[in-house]
C-alpha cells in the first residue's frame, strides 16, 4: 500500500458553530484538530456550508468536496449521462435492483444509481472518504427536488464491504455488488488526474480487490459489476460482457460464474 498523507481537521470559519463541528469531526475520526497547516500534509477543512479534502502544499489544486447538486456532476444529473452504467447493473424497463456500492468513495455511481431508482447501500471503509460523503449526501438531501427524487433510497456506511458481505443474510443479498477499487499506479501509465492522486494520497491502494471480488460474486444475486479504464486489463479473467463509454469500462460477471 502506497503512503497515506498526514491529515488533521481544521475550522476554517471562525465561528464557534466550525469550531465545534471541527472538534466533534476530529475526536470521530481520532485526528489532531489545528488552526494551521502546519506540518500536515492534508486538511479536512470544516466550513460552515461543507466539509473540504485540502492539500495546502498543492497549490494549484481545488479543494475536494462532495457536490450531488452542482458543478459538472450536478450538469451531468439533470442531462442524465449514465446509460452504460446503467445498463451494467441492470437497470431497464421497470426493474431496479438493489446495489450494494463495496467501494463509494466520493459517492457518484452511488447517487447516480440511486437518483436513477435503485436502492443502494453505499459502504465506504475510509473515514475520511466517509466523512466528505456523507457530508455531501446531507447537503444534496437538503434540496427538496432531491430528496423526492431519492425516496430514501440512499444509505451510506462507514464500513469494510468484505464484513459487510459476511453479515448479510441470504434475504438481503444484493442483486448487484458494484466495485471500483483503486489501483496502484504503474510507472509507465500516464498521471491520472490530480483528484485521483489526492484520494490515493489519503486512502492509499485497495492490495485486497481480488479478495472483495470473491467475497461480492459469492454474495451477490444477479451480478458483480466492477469499473474499469477502458482498456486497462480485467480485475480477475473474463467476465460475462461489458459496458463501455468514451473513458470507462464496466466488465459484468453474472451468476452463476466461475470463481476467482
């Protein structure tokens, strides 16, 4: 696993409501909480409107946040952008599975699917990572357009997907295990962008991918679904079919399917 960066809170309005915010953020995730920089690497920035992924000796990089409503990703939402992941889990006609997300992140396949209809349970192992998602997901639920739209249908968990797999019944399988690990880099890829670097800075790589793998196409009903460059190699042999766009790749493996 690749270094992590060295990460603290840290109040970024002056107000006593982000001081206690930054205080209580920083005691869940056992973080030291500053009022400077200082010799850390990474800041979770607590605003009085979000919470903020900083990296201050970065200078030409935008601070990470989860945004459901706005931006490109909010763009993206209303022109409804997402048919081949879609089409990957499953989603036609009237049916909507239900999706376990095994590696949320920052959160986007998770709301996209569950905005589209599904039920999705989004597990997400980093409490940094979990921090800024289920900030977003508070936010985005606060637009009443929104939170009509989703139903409830979105939970998010700060959990490893492997326990989770394990403790579910065979009732409450999901149909799709959806998976997104991150890789190490290799030497002769070209830079991913700089928000994927900053993430891999805080989380480090998923060296355990093969192993979530096993665990989802033993759990899931329908299908594993995992998310790929286009033209990077498959996660484990050769899988059912695939799903493409102009960048990404979603290799599916049905059940009943050999096994890693």
């Amino acid at each position: 696993m690749s270094e992590t960066a060295a990460i603290a809170v840290w109040p970024a309005d002056p107000d006593e409501t982000c001081q206690r915010r930054a205080a209580e953020l920083a005691g869940r995730l056992e973080l030291p909480c500053v009022e400077s920089a200082g010799d850390f690497e990474a800041l979770l920035a607590v605003h009085a409107v979000r919470l903020e992924l900083s990296f201050p000796r970065l200078r030409a990089t935008k601070p990470l946040t989860v945004d459901f409503v706005g931006g490109a990703f909010g763009y993206a939402r209303r022109l409804n952008r997402f048919g081949s992941l879609y089409q990957a889990v499953g989603l036609r006609g009237g049916k909507r599975p239900r999706v376990l997300d095994a590696t949320a992140g920052l959160g986007r396949d998770a709301f996209r699917l569950a905005y589209a209809g599904c039920e999705v349970l989004a597990a997400e192992r980093s409490p940094i990572l979990f921090a800024l998602l289920e900030d977003g997901v508070a936010r985005a639920l606060c637009k009443p357009e929104i939170a009509m739209r989703i139903g409830g249908r979105l939970r998010v968990l700060c959990a490893d997907s492997r326990d989770v797999l394990l403790r579910t019944s065979a009732d409450a399988a999901p149909d799709v295990v959806y998976v997104d690990p991150m890789y190490p880099e290799r030497e002769k890829a070209a830079l991913v962008k700089v928000e994927m670097r900053m993430l891999r800075r805080v989380v480090g790589d998923d060296p355990d991918a093969a192993e979530l793998l096993r665990a989802a196409l033993d759990a899931a009903r329908e299908r594993v679904v995992v998310k790929r460059m286009r033209r990077a190699p498959p996660i484990w042999g050769s899988p059912s079919h695939c799903c493409q766009d102009r960048t990404t790749r979603y290799d599916v493996y049905m059940r009943p399917a050999a096994r890693p």
